[in-house]
C-alpha cells in the first residue's frame, strides 16, 4: 500500500480556502506537487471557477489526483463527478476515506472545510493517499465495471468534446 510522489490538483471556494492551504502545506512536506488552481482568498466565489479546471487537470493526467475543498465537501463532488475520467468521493472521517480508494479506486477527494477541521481532515488525506484500491476481490471488480459502463454511455471523453 502507498503512494510514491504525486502530482495533486488541488482547488477550493472561499469556504475551503483556509484548510487547502494546510493541506497543500502538508502534501508538499511529503513530497508531492500540488497544482493549486485557487481560489486565493476567503473572498466570497464561484466554487466551479476553480474546480472545474482542476477536475480537467486530473481527466487529462496533467494531475495524477486532485483534492477540493469547499463548505461541505458536496459541490467539488457534484463538479468533478460530471468529468469523464473522474470519481470524486465526499470523505468526512479517515474509514470513508479508506472505503473511497478501496472500493472505488477515487482519483479525487472533497472535503468541507465547514464540517471539520485541519487535524481530522489530514488524516483523511494521509489515509486516502496512501490506500490502493482493492483490485482481487470479484464484487468490486464488477462494481466498479458497471459504473464505468455507466460512465461510458452517459459522459463524453474530453477527446470527443
């Protein structure tokens, strides 16, 4: 299990501002690159002016994961999981976090900067960047096929678009 150094897309509103800067300061401590695609204050914005070019970094592999912080965690979701290429996962403890790369293999994390804070939510993203996804056990495997068959009928490749 683990990670080697990654390349993270990391983005937030005004809301997920504060805690993006600590964990941009904590995955630069372990190694990784952080592409931080903003926002820069916590002057009041558009959550989808900066996860969405973020979201487009990861589905064209310019980024090998992202991380988006916003007020709870739901929009970046809502924003990445319209990318083909992406799973975003919404993780409020390290076990969802654990659960959201194990089960699904998620290749971005959000999190609310309103609903918890800078000690739980670095757990969190330790245990998401150091867990692979479950690869042997059959029921994850088609899990995870049928909604990449879901992905494929309903989602354009950014190569189409």
């Amino acid at each position: 299990m683990g990670v080697c150094f990654l390349k993270i897309a990391m983005a937030s509103d005004h809301a997920g501002y504060e805690l993006k800067g600590e964990i941009k300061k904590w995955l630069e401590a372990q190694g990784h690159e952080v592409l931080d695609f903003g926002t820069d204050s916590t002057e009041s914005c558009d959550l989808s002016d900066y996860v969405y070019p973020a979201s487009l970094a990861v589905a064209r592999g310019e980024a090998d994961r992202g991380i988006f912080v916003d007020g709870v965690g739901y929009g970046s979701a809502l924003i990445a999981n319209r990318i083909y290429g992406l799973t975003a996962a919404v993780c409020q403890d390290p076990f969802c976090a654990k659960l959201a790369r194990q089960h699904t293999d998620s290749n971005v994390l959000c999190i609310g900067g309103k609903i918890i804070g800078p000690g739980i939510a670095l757990e969190i993203v330790n245990v998401w960047m150091h867990t692979d996804p479950i690869t042997d056990v059959p029921k994850y495997t088609r899990r995870n096929e049928k909604v990449k068959a879901i992905t494929e009928k309903h989602l354009k490749k950014l190569s189409e678009i």
